[in-house]
C-alpha cells in the first residue's frame, strides 16, 4: 500500500481537484490512501474566525466567503449534487456555531475551528472521487490518529495511534481518503499536529500501515535547494538522506513538515516529493543515502520573525534556573523557538510573528525579566556556506544574531 499527500496548493480550485483525480486515477499500486489539506489559503481564513481574533461585525462576511468559496468549487465539479450539498451545509452549520461560541483559550479555539478546512476539502474530494467512478471511503483521521491534549500542537499517542491504524488496516479499502494536520485528543476534541502538519499526518498512517512509500505532491518540481519565490536561480535535488531532510524542516525548509521524516526513516520508508503539474517527472527522494545529489548549498528563509531579548531584572546569570522559567513560558503559551542564543546575562529568542501568542509571551516574560523586542525580522539559514555566500545573501543588512557550526550559518536580519 501507499500514500499520497496533497497540499492546499494542489486542491485550491475545481480545476486543480480534477488534476487531482487524473493522478489518483493513473496510480497502480493499492491499497492507496490520499492525504489532504485545507484547499488553497483556507487555514488563513479560519485562523481569522477564532473568537477573540475575529471582530464580531466581520464574521458573518468571514463565514460567508468561505462558504462561497467551497461551494463554488464543489458546484463546478458536480453541479445539483445533493448529498455532497448537505454534506458541506452540515459542516458550515457546525462552523458557524464554532466562531460563536465563547472564547476559551487561544490554542484550544484555534482546534476548533481551524480542523474544519480539512474537512471540508476532504468531503468535497471523495464525493468528486465516487462521481469520477473512482469508489473510496472517507475517513475521520481524528478516530485514526491520536493525541494529547496540548492543543495546536498535539504530541501523537502512538500505542492508541497504533491500535487504531491497525484496526483499520485488516479491512483497508482500495482508495481512501482523509484528513491531514488534524487529529483525536483523549477528551473526544480535535487537536491540530503544528502549521502544515499534513505531511507529518501522512507520514504518521505510513508508519502505521507499514507502507510501501509516501508521496508529497506540490507544485515545485522537487526538493529545491531554496525557496523559488526568493531565489531566481534554484537547483533540484534528486536524492537527500534522510537526516539532511530532518535537519533542513527543523530550520524551516517549506517542502516538508519538521517532523514528516522521523516515522518515515525509522521504518525505511521511501519519500517521494513530486509536482502535481508535471506529475510524470521524476521528482526527488528521501531515502538512506549517503549525501544530497547533486551537492550544492541550500538556503533556507523564514519570514516575518520576531527576535526576543531577555534578562534578568536583578543582574543574576541566565543560567539553568532562569533557562527552566524562560522555557517553562515558551511551552506553557505554545511557542516554538526557532534558533536561541545566550550570554551571561541575557538570552535572545527567534520566533514566528503571532500577534495574538506574542502579546501573551511578553506579558509573561514580564514578570521575572526585562523584555526587548523586535519585529519584521528574516531568520536566514544556510547549509554548506561560504563566507562570500553569506556576504551575499546578508546584503550589507545588520546581522542581529549569528550562530554558526561546520555545516549551518544562520543570521537575524532585517527584513
């Protein structure tokens, strides 16, 4: 058996749906399970619905687009299809009532309310599928995939996950298709595994279906050794190991989720990353070599950063017990840091810009320390570099932090 993950890029209209199913169609290995994203930029719509981040003048006009856009997607690929029309008014309805109820904690709200993109993607799909004459079962991942209860970015219970998956593997159907990023907390709520986390969610049922391999499909020919929106000239890469892979989404390469590779690598399962616009054309893989090929630098850019300064009030070390505090704050709010830095007595942080999580952060920090803070930020990281690559790449930009190893370079820059 194999997987299949689509992105929202690869599912954003009804003419990339139907491009879609041409490739589920021409697929000759089964059993097949198709992982899929929220169409297009539909996380970003939702993440404005969250009560206490959407104003309430604006959420009837919110629901509405996003009403619109799927069903106007869903009426081009099957016009006067009535259970696929009370499948998705179903789901809305849910929505609605969602985005009015009484906000709660930012994470646990996020769940609920961002998990319906990949919902109703996953509805419109299957419905597409039956329609093309390609039979499929439609699965709730959230009764597949199990974890904790630390919403936003749920630790995966693999024995439950295990147990569940296995279940379903004696009797796995020829096509199936379900939902990527989202998953089952103990309480019967719906966490989400992290940002762009269904890739990891196809790498999970692969590990628990034991899978011949993984394909990721996105609309890049392969693994670029940069982002093609900033950098004019990128190379593909046809083979990468997997620790190169591990290492390069941990510092924020987009192709991947940071956590795709592990679940992959532990049981030899090969990852293919192919483009849904060129779907005959090789591609790259992730797999047990020995070294990226062909050997290049790779440049690896995150956007609209903030880097935090901290330190202590009373001019003590930023040592083990101030570390424990200022780590404590980070998970407890649900903030990822994205590269650290400390000196005798203050401790410096790069992380993505949420206004709503930031706010919180500062507010905390606050209480034990001194808070310095700036935004509008590139965290710019560089595999095999060069000094006149660095130069480069920097500009003539200050450098707010540096941190280099053998391998790594990365600079906090002004964006």
């Amino acid at each position: 058996m194999i997987v299949y993950k689509f992105g929202g890029a690869s599912v954003n209209s009804a003419d990339a749906v139907r491009n879609m199913a041409g490739i589920i169609s021409r697929c000759t290995t089964f059993p097949l399970m198709v992982v899929v994203s929220a169409m297009g930029k539909t996380t970003n719509a939702l993440e404005q619905l969250i009560p206490g981040v959407c104003p309430t003048q604006l959420r009837q006009q919110r629901m509405a687009a996003l009403r619109d856009y799927h069903c106007a997607i869903a009426d081009e690929l099957m016009a006067g299809d009535a259970a696929l029309h009370d499948d998705l008014e179903a789901l809305m309805e849910a929505l609605d009532l969602a985005t009015q109820a009484p906000a709660t904690t930012y994470n646990d709200d996020y769940d609920s309310i961002v998990s319906y993109g990949e919902l109703l993607s996953t509805t419109i799909i299957s419905h597409y599928l039956r329609h093309c004459g390609m039979d499929n079962r439609w699965l709730d991942v959230r009764q597949l995939i199990f974890t904790d209860a630390n919403h936003r970015e749920g630790h995966v219970d693999w024995p439950a996950t295990t147990v569940a998956v296995g279940d379903l593997r004696r009797q796995l159907p020829r096509l199936s298709v379900t939902q990527g990023f989202i998953a089952g907390a103990p309480d019967g709520t719906t966490t989400t595994l992290g940002r762009e986390g269904s890739d990891y969610s196809a790498a999970i049922l692969s590990y628990c279906l034991d899978a011949e391999s993984m394909t990721i499909w996105k609309d890049v020919p392969g693994f670029l050794n940069a982002d093609p929106k900033f950098f004019p000239d990128t190379i593909k890469i046809d083979s990468i190991p997997y620790n190169e892979a591990i290492e390069l989404a941990y510092y924020g390469a987009s192709v991947i989720h940071p956590k795709t590779v592990k679940p992959l690598k532990n049981k030899n399962i090969p990852l293919f990353i192919k483009s849904f616009l060129s779907p005959e054309d090789e591609g790259s893989a992730v797999g047990p070599y020995q070294g990226i090929s062909p050997e290049t630098p790779l440049y690896i850019v995150r956007h609209a950063q903030v880097l935090i300064s901290i330190s202590s009030k009373d001019f003590s070390f930023i040592a083990e017990h101030n570390l424990q505090t200022i780590f404590g704050i980070f998970s407890r709010i649900g903030v990822r840091i994205n590269v650290m830095q400390n000196s005798a007595l203050s401790f410096s942080v790069c992380i993505d810009h949420n206004e709503v999580l930031l706010k919180q952060l500062i507010e905390a920090l606050q209480t034990d320390f001194h808070v310095r803070y700036n935004t509008g930020l590139q965290l710019i990281t560089i595999r095999y570099y060069t000094q006149a690559i660095i130069d480069h790449i920097v500009a003539g930009r200050p450098v707010l932090l540096e941190q280099r190893s053998r391998n790594t370079e990365q600079v906090v820059v002004e964006g």
